[in-house]
C-alpha cells in the first residue's frame, strides 16, 4: 500500500526512499500513427527521431543531483521492459551513464491482446464502447489482453523490490505509457480507472521516490527538457 505525500520536499517518509526516474521510451514507427503498439509483439524498434528523445532523456537523467532535485543521487542502476523500443532507449542511455541494463518483464507494457496494432476508431469500430470502458472502469479487459488494473499489480510488486533492494539511490526504469502512468496513479492514490488522464510523451521523464514504510513523492511528471 502507498500513502501519497502532497506537502512537498519538508514531508517524508520512514527511512532511505528510492528514487525511480520512469523513461518512456523514445518514438517508434508506430508512434505518430496512433496505433496500439503493446507487449503482445516485441518490436517495434526506434526510429531515428526516439533515438534522438532518447539521448535527451539521458542528459534529463544526468542532471539528477544537479540543478534538477539536488538532494537526489545520480542513478547507479538501470532497469528496462523486455521490449525493443525500451531495451533501445535504456541502451542509450546506459551508454550516457557506463550502466548495463537489467531486463525486467514486470516493466513491459500493456498486452493489448486484439487491439494491438489497432488506431482508435478501428477499436471502436469492432469492440463498440470497449476501449473507453478499459480506460475508465481500470478493470475491463481487451480481448486477449490486459486490464490498467493489471498492469498496475506488476508495477506494484517491482516499485516493493525497488525499495526493499535500492533504498538510498536512484533507479532508472526505461518503460512505457500506461507502466508509467501505473506507477505515477498508485504514488497519487489515484484509482486505476483514472490512470489515463496523465499524458505522458515519448522519451518524457517522470521521477517518483517510495519510502520502505509507504510513503510516495511524485517530483515531476513527464518532463522533457
């Protein structure tokens, strides 16, 4: 269970948080079309333009400790989604930092089942009044796929590892859309059926921090400069 903190930098916790710096992975193909573009597949891969979002999460990252929150450390350790687009855009910015990446299949994104590849009004169109119902109820499940109130369960247990193993640093995980969203929801105490209303761009950088008794800090949503 997390308990969201809203006073701001004079509140904390009990005990070392960890801070979690969420990337979201740079620009596919697929990205400007709209498409649903899930874990159901494991492309697509970056295009030359996410690469670029990429590297500039990275200097974002490189900041950390500096002129962007200076009292959290600079990350040591860095987590990615199994997907090709996250594994690219963690390799980016692992170079930046001499950081190997550790996979993680709880940071992957949304299993969109039938819809995957799908633009909106082609969900629409076969599934009537379903894609809104799986954003805004958190529990409703595309065919063959996966719930927003799924996606935050595994979410979950990865943030409860991150504090148990990493309390004191900052980890960075490189992920995706509604991963994200999943994490920044549950730090806000936010239900998971109104998770979709953070918009988060690719290549964007949100920072969270979990203490080990529960408390959560949301420092920034979505930055990307």
């Amino acid at each position: 269970m997390m308990h969201a903190d809203v006073a701001g930098r004079g509140v904390t916790g009990e005990g070392e948080p960890v801070t979690v710096a969420l990337v979201r992975h740079g620009e596919t193909p697929m990205t400007p079309t709209g498409a649903y573009s899930g874990s159901g597949v494991p492309g697509p891969p970056l295009s030359e333009a996410g690469r670029a979002e990429a590297l500039r999460a990275a200097t974002i990252l490189g900041r950390l400790g500096g002129d962007l929150f200076d009292d959290v450390p600079p990350p040591t350790t860095l987590i990615t989604s199994p997907l090709v687009r996250a594994e690219e855009t963690a390799r980016i910015i692992g170079d930046h930092f001499g950081l190997s990446a550790i996979v993680d299949d709880r940071a992957k994104e949304c299993h969109f089942g039938q819809w995957e590849g799908l633009k909106e009004a082609e969900i629409d169109e076969r599934w009537p009044g379903e894609l809104d119902a799986w954003h805004t109820t958190g529990t409703t499940v595309p065919p063959g796929g996966e719930s927003i109130a799924g996606v935050g369960e595994r979410t979950h247990a990865l943030l409860l590892d991150l504090v148990a193993e990493h309390a004191g640093s900052t980890v960075v995980v490189a992920a995706h859309a509604v991963t994200i969203r999943s994490v920044i929801g549950q730090c806000l105490l936010a239900p998971p059926g109104a998770w979709w209303r953070l918009r988060l761009q690719s290549g964007s950088v949100s920072v969270i921090q979990v203490y080990p008794d529960g408390m959560a800090k949301v420092l920034v949503a979505g930055l990307l400069d």
